[in-house]
C-alpha cells in the first residue's frame, strides 16, 4: 500500500504519513430548498400561534366588555372668548389710631449713655448721678464745665474712673463724658 507522505516541519525534516481526511459532502439543491421550506414553514405556525394568543385576550375584554356595558363618562370641552384684565376694586378703609406709646417725662433726661456733652438743666436734670465705669476701653472719663468752649480754664471737676463712680452735676454746668457707661441718676 502506498501512503501519501508529506514532508513536514520538525527538527529533522523527515517524511511522515498523511492523515487521510474524509470528504465534504457537496450540497445539492433539493436538500437547500427543503431547509427553507421547513424554515419557513415553522416560522408561518409562530406567527400564527403568536397572533392568535395575543387576540385572543382583547377578545375576551371586548366580549366581557359588551356584556356589561355601561355608559362611560362623557367629556365635554367648552371654549371660552378671552376676558380681558379683572377690573380693580378699591376698597377704603379707616385706619383706628394706635394707642399712644409710654414716653419719658417731657424735659431732661434722667439717665444717659454714650460719649458726649451734655447741658445739665436742658439735656440732662440737675442731681447726683452714678456709672458703672469703663465701657471696657481706656477708662472713663468725665468733666464738669463752665461753658462749651473747650478751653482748659472752662474745667470746674473732671476724673478719670478705673471703677464705679459718682459726680453731682448744677443747672446751667455742661457735663463730658467719655467711654463711659451708662449714667444713672440716684440723687
């Protein structure tokens, strides 16, 4: 028996049998048409099956609808022209008045705070008044004062509290005051 040998890669390159290899079939053209016709064929059965359940729940909701028909709600939609803008009301009203507030006695103040000057008898009433002291800055400052020219000489008392304190202030004295808090009158 004479085998086909062929020569084949390998450290010696020598000749080795040949594996025989069976042959493929050629198709014919009878057996390409019946793998159609079977194809198709079981496709058309899908189709139909598929259509037929898929019917056949509408069917039912239709029938089942029929029996027991009742009348649905009716919509009605209704047009209307376009208003134009609402007209404007104007209502009066009469306020009530409000009650008064409390208000300090007319005249000067009994207490008083904040750095300024102040005339004792127009601003300010005449007495003894008491502070706390500093407002937390550089210590409180205060003077008595003949006038308001701001000369040296026009100083009747002044001090300079690190504490509390007390000054008595005459009708007609302008009083300074300077980072101080707030003065009370107690006399």
């Amino acid at each position: 028996m004479n085998t086909p040998q062929y020569q084949g890669p390998g450290p010696y390159n020598t000749l080795q049998p040949a594996v025989p290899v069976p042959p493929i079939p050629s198709p014919d053209k009878h057996s390409r048409g019946k793998a159609w016709l079977t194809h198709g064929a079981v496709a058309c059965v899908a189709l139909l099956i598929g259509t037929g359940i898929g019917s056949s729940g509408d069917a039912d909701a239709e029938t089942k609808a029929g029996a027991s028909a009742k009348p649905g709600p009716t919509v009605t939609a209704t047009k209307t022209a376009e208003a134009g803008p609402a007209p404007t009301v104007t209502k009066t009203v009469t306020a009530k008045p409000k009650a008064p507030k409390k208000t300090q006695e007319p005249g000067p103040a009994t207490s008083f705070s904040g750095d300024g000057e102040y005339l004792v008898g127009e601003d300010i009433k005449a007495g003894t008044y008491k502070t706390a002291g500093s407002d937390g800055s550089f210590g409180c400052y205060w003077a008595r004062l003949k006038d308001a020219s701001g000369e040296f000489d026009a100083i009747i008392a002044n001090n300079n509290l690190e504490g509390p304190g007390r000054v008595t202030l005459n009708k007609g004295e302008y009083f300074q005051t300077q980072r101080c808090q707030e003065w009370k009158k107690v006399g």
